[in-house]
C-alpha cells in the first residue's frame, strides 16, 4: 500500500485547475439508469469513486466507457436490478442507484450500505420517500428491495433528525420521475450537486421545478432520453485549496472554480482574515497577515459543509487564538482530531464540538488517513508542518480527489508516494 509524504513548510504559489464534483458526477451517473438512450457525460474526475460507479453500471448491465473526463453510456444486452454488497459497501453513495432502477424498471434490490468512519448514516429517508410513492419495501440479508406495478407521485416530507439529506433527495426525484402525477419534495436538500443532477434529469426530458430550493417538484413523464451533460466544478476541492493557500502562507488562484458555491467558505476565511479576489470562475487566496481564529458551524447548503470542516480544522490549528467548531451534519466526525493532535495541535473535543485552541506550528509526524476529507486535513498539516509528515491509507484520498498530488506539486510543494 502507498502512503503520502510531505516536507512541510514551503509556501504554495501559482495556479490550480479545479476537476469535477464527486457528489454530482455519482448520482448523474445513477441517472443514467433512467434511460436506454446513450448519456454523455463530461468533465468526470478521474476518482476511484467514480469508477466504482462505472462498475456498478456495467454489473446493471450497462455498457459504460470512461476516457479523458468522458463517460459514455449505452444500453447492454440485459437489465439487471440487483446492486451488489461487495460494489455498494465500497461506497455508500451508490445507494443512489435505488431511486433509478425502481423508476425505471419498477423494481430493485439494493444492498445496504452500512456505517462509515464519520458515523451511522441511515437510509430511512430514503425509504420513507420511495414507500410514499408507493413501492413496498422490505429489508433481508442486507438488502433492500423495492417493487412497484407503477409509481404514484405524492408529496412528501423528507427531513431528518440533522435536517435535509443530499442522497436522499437524489433518490426520491430519481424515482418520482417516471412515476404518475406530481411529486412534492418538502425539505429538499438545496445543494448544488442536487442541482446539477436535476439540470441533467431535465435535458433527459424530466419535468422539475423549484430545484435549488427546499421544495422541489417534479411532474411524473412517461419516457426519458439520452442527454449530455458537463459536470459542475467541485466546491470541496476548491475549499481545500483555499485552504492549502492559507496554511502555507502562500499565493494560489484557483481556477474553473464556481465561486456561487462557495459564500460560506469564502465568508468565514475572509472573517478570519484572508485575502480573496474573485474573478467569474476564479479566486485568488493570499496570505497576507496572520489570520485570526474563528467559529465554523457547519450546516446543509448554503451553510458551511461538513465536508470541509476536516480542512478549516487544520487551517484552526495553526491560527492564533480559539475557534470552536461544531459538526450539525455527522456529530461524529471527528476522527482527524487525535491525528492532529499529534502533530502538536491543542484540540480538545467535547460532543459535536471541537476547541481549537491554534499553536504556533505543527510538526511532521507519521499519521493515519481515516476518511477522505480528514485525509485531505492531514495533507494540509503536512504541508504546513516542519518536518516530514507521512500519510498512511491513502485510498481515501484517492476516492475524492483527482491528481492532489500533481496539483500540490505544481504549486511548489514537497509532496510524493512512497510503498509503506
Ligand atoms: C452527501 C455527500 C457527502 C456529504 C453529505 C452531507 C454525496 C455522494 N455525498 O452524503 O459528501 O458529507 O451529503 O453534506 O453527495 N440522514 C438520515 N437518514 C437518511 C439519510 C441521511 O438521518 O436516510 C442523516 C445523515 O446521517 C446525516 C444527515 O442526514 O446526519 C445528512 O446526510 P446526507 O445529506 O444524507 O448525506 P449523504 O447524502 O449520504
């Protein structure tokens, strides 16, 4: 296995290209299973996530080719509605293939995909949104399986204990589409990778209003066609490059960002001190005196993701004074905490909360990746640390980020692979 090893200290400058969004490319291409008409789709990182959704394609029976930020896919021979555990376990969002085959093909069977690292995740609003379109459902040997004579839109409320769910949205309009009548989907997730998707959904001829937006409705059609479409830039990269500018004290423009996607981020560096040119799609972040610390809460869109509290937790650390950072999203995360500590942060966790209270510097240390977006944090240590830092189990970063090494090389760091 590979581990990642960086000696820190050296300022990023120059420019970086952003890639695809992971969370739009991997329900776009659950889409596909709406349709036997050939979808192209553009832009696609190259991730291990998005290739284990083209294996659950072709294990669906599509044909589905991947070349230079291409996917292509075609109808094969058969249909297959059975989702297997050994793909879906790899990766909880292929659970969104539910909504699709059951649209389609009016039945489905689905493995569940179990906890992760970041904490339980559960599927029930999922289940709760295809039951009210009138699927039954039921739950054996880790499998779910929906079947339906036909679907039946209805109006449907899908918020959770932690508010909206990203995936769970994604299904219920995957599947409410094909259905008869109109569907109302009350506490919609509103992220832009929900929006993406539903853009896509309606170049295949999907009748959706009010995407974007907590209530989205869609209007049952009775046939889709094959679209292309070009996936939207990744807000979570773009963030942690942002980031990568601030912890070297450096000076990165950000290229093909969507900087619409980003208020929250960009509100709470700039509090923090940052300095931040915004030019159409792209951003320059420079250092330009030390920042100051400040509390992240993080929240559904347009609130602060989750998926960057990792990063702005490394950026805390090594920023004078305290910052509290509450998780709302998965109260659990916080698995990078003990990694950074040892580098020499002073973090304390007390529930949802972490207090962080910033050193004077870190420093490089043998640490362990344990999701993806703690490893990129402890990327984003290395980089700032004195010393060399060595990045085990990075897979994870492999699954969510396209060339992060190039990248970083690019800009100046010392970063490279090494066999652990
Ligand atoms: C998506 C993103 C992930 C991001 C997350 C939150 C993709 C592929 N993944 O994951 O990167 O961290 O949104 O922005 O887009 N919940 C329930 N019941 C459910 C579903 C979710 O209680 O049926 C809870 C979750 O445990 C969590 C919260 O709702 O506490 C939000 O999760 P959700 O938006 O569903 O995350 P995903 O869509 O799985």
């Amino acid at each position: 296995m590979d581990k990642l090893s960086i000696e820190g200290g050296v300022r990023l400058e120059g420019e970086v290209c952003i890639s695809g969004a992971k969370n739009s490319v991997l329900p776009i291409l659950a889409a596909t299973l709406l349709t036997d008409d050939a979808c192209i789709i553009k832009g696609v990182p190259e991730l291990r996530d998005a290739n284990t959704m083209i294996k659950i394609l072709r294990s669906l029976g599509k044909n589905a080719e991947f070349e230079k930020g291409v996917v292509t896919v075609t109808a094969g021979k058969s249909n297959n509605f059975v989702a297997d555990y050994k793909l879906v376990s790899t990766m909880r969002a292929s659970f969104c293939v539910l909504g699709p085959l059951l649209g389609k093909l009016k039945k489905a069977k689905v493995s569940l995909p179990g906890g992760c690292v970041i904490g339980i995740r559960p599927v029930d609003l999922h289940l709760k949104g295809i039951r009210a379109l009138g699927a039954d459902i039921n739950i054996e040997s880790g499998y779910v399986t929906a079947k339906a004579t036909r679907l039946k839109g209805a109006h449907i409320y899908l918020g959770g204990v932690y508010g909206s769910s990203v995936l769970a949205t994604d299904n219920v309009m995957m599947a409410a589409i094909l259905a008869d009548g109109k569907t109302v989907i009350e506490c919609a997730a509103c992220e832009p990778e929900v929006v993406d998707l539903a853009e896509f959904l309606i170049k295949m001829g999907a009748k959706i209003k009010g995407h974007g937006t907590p209530v989205i409705e869609i209007e049952g059609v009775r046939h889709l066609h094959g679209a292309s479409h070009t996936i939207i830039p990744d807000r979570i990269e773009t963030a942690t490059f942002m980031i990568a500018s601030l912890i070297t004290q450096g000076n990165i423009t950000i290229k093909n960002a969507c900087v619409g996607h980003l208020g929250a981020v960009i509100d709470k560096l700039e509090e923090a001190g940052a300095s931040i040119s915004i030019t159409d799609n792209s951003l320059k972040v420079r250092f330009k005196k030390q920042l100051n610390a400040v509390n992240i809460t993080t929240l559904p869109y347009p609130g602060f993701p989750t998926d960057a509290q990792a990063q702005i937790m490394a950026l805390m650390s090594v920023t004078r004074g305290i910052s509290v950072i509450t998780e709302k999203i998965y109260p659990d995360r916080f698995m990078h905490v003990a990694e950074l500590n040892r580098m020499g942060a002073h973090i304390q966790r007390e529930g949802p909360h972490a207090i962080v209270d910033g050193v004077n510097g870190l420093s490089g240390a043998p640490v362990m990746a344990s999701d993806l977006r703690a490893s990129a944090c402890l990327v984003l240590a290395g980089l700032a640390a004195k010393g060399k830092t060595s990045i085990s189990r990075i897979y994870h970063l492999e699954r969510g980020y396209e060339n992060l090494e190039d990248k970083l090389q690019r800009l100046g760091a010392r970063i490279w692979r090494e066999k652990e």
